[in-house]
C-alpha cells in the first residue's frame, strides 16, 4: 500500500542521514557545511528525497576517499586531544588519591609521553597539510577552518575552560573559609555553659 511505501521510504531515508552523520564526522564537516545540505531537514519522504540523500553521502564519501591520508592523520591528532583531556579530567578529580593507588604513577607516565607526542603530531600534520593546501591551492579545512585555526581554538578552549575551573575552585575554598570563619568563630558555646552553670549555684547561698 502506499503507507506501507511511506513508511518504508522514511526508514531508508533515517538510515541514510545516520551513514551521512557518521561520514560528515570522519570528514570533519562543520554544522554550517552539514547545513548547506537542506533536504536533511526536509520530512516529505519521496524516492526523490532519497536520491538527494545518496548523492550527498556519495559526495561525502568521495571526498574522503580523496582526502583519507589527511584525514586520518587528523583523526590520530584527535584521538590523543581527547586522551589528553581525559587525563585532564582525571588530574581535577579530587578524589583520585583515593581511588586510584598505584595506577598514579602509571596515568602520570603515560601523560608525560602523550604531552611529548601531542605537539610532535600537530607539528607534523600541520606542515603535511600546508604542503597539499600549496599542491591544491585551497584551504584543507577541518571542522569548517583551517587545522592550524582548528587546533588553536580547541587549545583556548582548553585554557580558557581551565581558567573557569580555576576561579570556582577559588570561589569554592573563600565560601569554605569564610564558613569557616563564622563557624569557628562560634565558641560562644563554653560562655554559655559558664552561664549556664551560675543559676544552679545560686540557691545554695
């Protein structure tokens, strides 16, 4: 029937945007690149709006294909960044003493290799990129800008998110030591006791 037909047009088209998502991803694509291809968000499902989903994701495939050596190169960069992160994140964690013994010396270890690694692989891939930009006359953009733009702004990303966290911990330890402060301030309870002991003296005399 032709609900039937609908039906089974808009889960092919579902299917096709999610192998689109995954391809845009491994290119790279920034959301104003993803939205330049509008009939993503068009939800008539026609075979025609099918046609249109498979020529972007062969496109968007052929693209890699042309590119894979470069975007691979990129992907390793963005494998060790979120490892670095990860072990950012684990370095704030206060309870890490605690929890992880032993293991410290190894996370310390391995971060010192990825703090050497990191640089070396921007270094390098920034220079084989600048090379294929000069071979193709054109900016080989990753997340809509240049690598060298795209991998400063993650790092003032970095330092600025760094910043932030560094402010509210400082934040956090003055309300902990003006609490502190008011709440130490609060042996007015040995004056008390002493008051509190002088009217049971009293009818003795």
């Amino acid at each position: 029937s032709e609900l039937l037909k609908l039906e089974n047009m808009a889960t092919v088209i579902a299917g096709t945007r999610k192998e689109l998502e995954e391809w845009w991803d491994k290119c790279y694509y920034s959301e104003l690149q993803k939205k330049t291809f509008r009939a993503f968000s068009d939800n008539v499902f026609t075979e025609e709006l099918l046609e249109k989903h498979e020529q972007e994701l062969e496109k968007v495939r052929e693209y890699y294909r042309l590119n894979e050596e470069m975007l691979v190169k990129v992907a390793r960069r963005q494998h060790l960044w979120s490892e670095f992160l990860e072990f950012e994140r684990k370095a704030a964690d206060p309870n890490r003493l605690f929890n992880r013994g032993c293991n410290l010396l190894k996370e310390e270890k391995a971060r010192k290799k990825l703090m050497r690694e990191l640089p070396q692989v921007e270094q390098a891939v920034s220079e084989e990129i600048e090379i294929w930009e000069k071979e193709n006359s054109r900016p080989f953009l990753v997340g809509g800008t240049r690598f060298t733009e795209f991998i400063k702004q993650q790092w003032e990303e970095y330092k600025v998110n760094k910043e932030l966290e560094k402010n509210q911990r400082h934040i956090k330890k003055t309300k902990e030591m003006e609490e502190e402060m008011i709440y130490g301030s609060k042996p007015v309870t040995p004056g008390k006791r002493r008051f509190m002991g002088t009217p049971a003296k009293t009818p003795n005399h």
